[in-house]
C-alpha cells in the first residue's frame, strides 16, 4: 500500500508537458488501432492517405514522447532537480 502511495505522490510532481506527451501518445495509438480494424469515420474513400497520415501522427508522438525525458518517478525527478542545479553552478 505504501508503494501505491509512493506512486501518487510522484505523479503529482509530473510537469503538464509530460502528461500532454503521454495522452498524444495514447491517442495516437487508439488512432491508429481504429483504422486498422477498419472504423471509418468519414465519407471520403481516400484510405490510404487517411492510414499514412494516422501513422505519421503516431509516429511523431512517439518520437516526442520517447524523446523528452518525462520523469514519472520520485527518483527521476530528484536526479532532475540535481541535474538543473549541476547545469545552474557550471
């Protein structure tokens, strides 16, 4: 219980850009899911745009999601904070 505890507590430091990564990112992935099991929500009958353009965008928020160190934990937010105090005295 104290684990699930020590996790919330952590999650409330995660900065908004983090999460915004993270929710991209998971819906990019239902995105592309859906057009792969066949949902189509449009009229239009271009498929091959609408799949090439789904992956891009899945793509891309991986990339940046990957990229970005997003420190969801305790412990990877205290090695950030003494990171920005190591590049604040260089």
């Amino acid at each position: 219980m104290a684990k699930i505890k020590e996790i919330f507590v952590s999650m409330r430091n995660v900065t908004p850009a983090s999460w915004v990564r993270l929710i991209m990112l998971i819906a990019s992935v239902i995105g592309v899911a859906v057009r792969l099991f066949g949902a189509d929500f449009s009229a239009e009958n271009e498929e091959i745009a609408k799949d090439a353009a789904a992956l891009i965008v899945l793509a891309v928020s991986s990339a940046a999601a990957y990229w970005k160190n997003n420190s969801f934990t305790e412990a990877a937010q205290a090695a950030d904070a003494i990171l920005s105090a190591l590049k604040r005295n260089k």
